[in-house]
C-alpha cells in the first residue's frame, strides 16, 4: 500500500510542477500543461484601456434621461476630464456616458424639486444606473450633498450636432472664470 501512495504522490507532484510548454516524446503536452498554441492560432493581444471599454453610442436627440445622480469626490479636483479641460469643483459641470460632450442640460432632484443648468464635460459615471456625475457645485444647487446621490432628471437643454459644436461648446466652459468657492455662512454674534 505503501509503495502505491509514494507513486501517486510523486505523479501528483510531476505534474503539479511540470514545466510549462513541456512536452512528452511523442509532442503530447505533460500532465497537467496547456500547449502553446502555434504562432498562427496564437491570441491576440489584449486589448487596450481605451478599446477595452465600450462607450454607449452618443444621445444627440435631446430625450430627457432618468436615473441616479451622484457628484465628483474631492479627489477629482483638477484632474483632466474626458474633453480635455481639468475639473473644476466650482463649475457647473457634468459626466455623462452618453450626452455629447458641451451639452447643456438641466438636472432637476425629483427628491426635493431643486434645479440646475450644467454643461457636459466629462464622461461616466461608470456604476450601473447612474445616469450624470456633477460637480460639487452644482450638487450643492441640488440640495443633494448631504446623501451623496439622488433621483434625477436630466433634461438636454442644448446639445452640440457636430464634433465641432462640441468643441466649441467645452472651449466657452474653459473660458469661463471659475467662481469662487462658496463661503460657509457666518453665525450671527449675539449682542
């Protein structure tokens, strides 16, 4: 009994240490091993960051979108966005996956009724259901900071037709001076 557990044993190691790409004299792989395949069938090579995601196709109709908005974390302050410009937390500005870059569109909280105008500058979000990222900005207008995320509607207001439009549209937002970063409100001195 002895001798038959040594040899499975030593089986089992030979073949949970073969060497990859081995083969047995007559070309079968080793136990264990996946061949390589020939050169001609070998795969190809994986695809790229960008080629790797699949970006829904561009929304150019105008059709009022519902879903979960959710807002930039302090970490994306100035961090190059999908059209080119840095992010802005002081800007009312956007993510959307599939509203054309310089969109402008009005987010309206279904929660509490608040409203505000931003303009498309960056791409996502990237959480399923979500259907526009704003700046802290314009989340702060929404009344929807303290949550993190709220129920949305995203009404296109202007929205760009040509790549060309779409340029032009993000080079006014650059453009625009940012404002200055809202000041908490001061407590009144009692007398």
């Amino acid at each position: 009994m002895r001798k038959l557990t040594y040899s499975a044993l030593a089986l089992a190691l030979c073949a949970l240490f073969a060497v990859p790409g081995a083969t047995w004299a007559d070309g079968s792989s080793a136990p264990g091993v996946v061949s390589k395949p020939p050169a001609e069938q070998a795969a190809k090579p994986a695809p790229s960051a960008d080629q790797s995601k699949s970006e829904p196709p561009v929304d150019r109709s105008g059709r009022k979108q519902k879903g979960v908005a959710s807002y930039y974390g302090k970490h994306f302050s100035h961090k190059k966005t999908a059209s080119g410009m840095q992010l802005d937390p002081n800007k009312k500005t956007a993510a959307s996956k599939t509203l054309p870059l310089g969109t402008k569109a009005e987010v309206t909280n279904k929660e509490n009724g608040k409203k505000t105008e931003v303009v498309v500058t960056d791409r996502g979000p990237y959480v399923k259901d979500r259907v526009i990222d704003v700046t802290p900005k314009a989340a702060e207008e929404l009344g929807m900071k303290k949550d993190g995320v709220t129920e949305v509607e995203v009404k296109p207001v202007e929205v760009p037709q040509t790549k060309e439009q779409e340029k032009a549209a993000v080079e006014e937002v650059k453009q625009q001076p940012s404002p200055p970063p809202a000041q908490p409100a001061k407590e009144s001195q009692p007398h």
